[in-house]
C-alpha cells in the first residue's frame, strides 16, 4: 500500500522507486507529493521515481510528469518501457 511504500522510501536510500498510482490507503501521487516534501526537508538526493498507471492518455502522462514524477510507464508494463525508463536514468546519472 502506499503507506508502506512511503515509510520504506524513508527509512532506506533508493536509487529508483516504481510508483503504482492506485495503491490501497495512499494513492502514488499522495505518495510522491509526501516523498518530495521530505527529500526537501531532509537534503536528501531524490531517486528517480516512475508513474506507473492504468491511465494512459497523453494528457495523462504530462499531467504525472508535471507532479514531479520523472518517468511515466502505462499498464500493463512492457518490458521495453521498463528499459527505457531505466536507460534514461542511467543517462542522467552518467550526464551528471
């Protein structure tokens, strides 16, 4: 549930975190809203988080991106936009 996901996503630096946003008890933008607050706060270095949604307009992928997500993947998940998702932060992370 998204409770859990954001009590694990503090206790414990992560490199990468892969949001469901229709999770049980707190939604994955809830989720996320609360994890940058906290990054803030604490000085932390945020990890790359990734949308992943049954909503999968295009509308709908600006609209996650513009929350501060940093990739969006539809369901069902292919395994090429896992990969490319994951190239892409890879890129950053070799950018930087």
């Amino acid at each position: 549930n998204g409770k859990k996901c954001l009590d694990l996503a503090l206790q414990k630096i992560y490199d990468v975190i892969i949001l469901d946003i229709k999770m049980p008890i707190m939604t994955g933008d809830l989720v996320l809203k609360e994890l940058l607050k906290e990054y803030k706060v604490r000085e932390k270095t945020k990890p790359y988080i990734i949308a992943v949604t049954a909503y999968c307009l295009r509308e709908d992928r600006e609209k996650y991106l513009s929350m501060g997500f940093d990739d969006y993947i539809p369901k069902p998940i292919c395994i090429g936009d896992l990969k490319g998702s994951l190239n892409t932060y890879i890129e950053c992370l070799l950018k930087n």
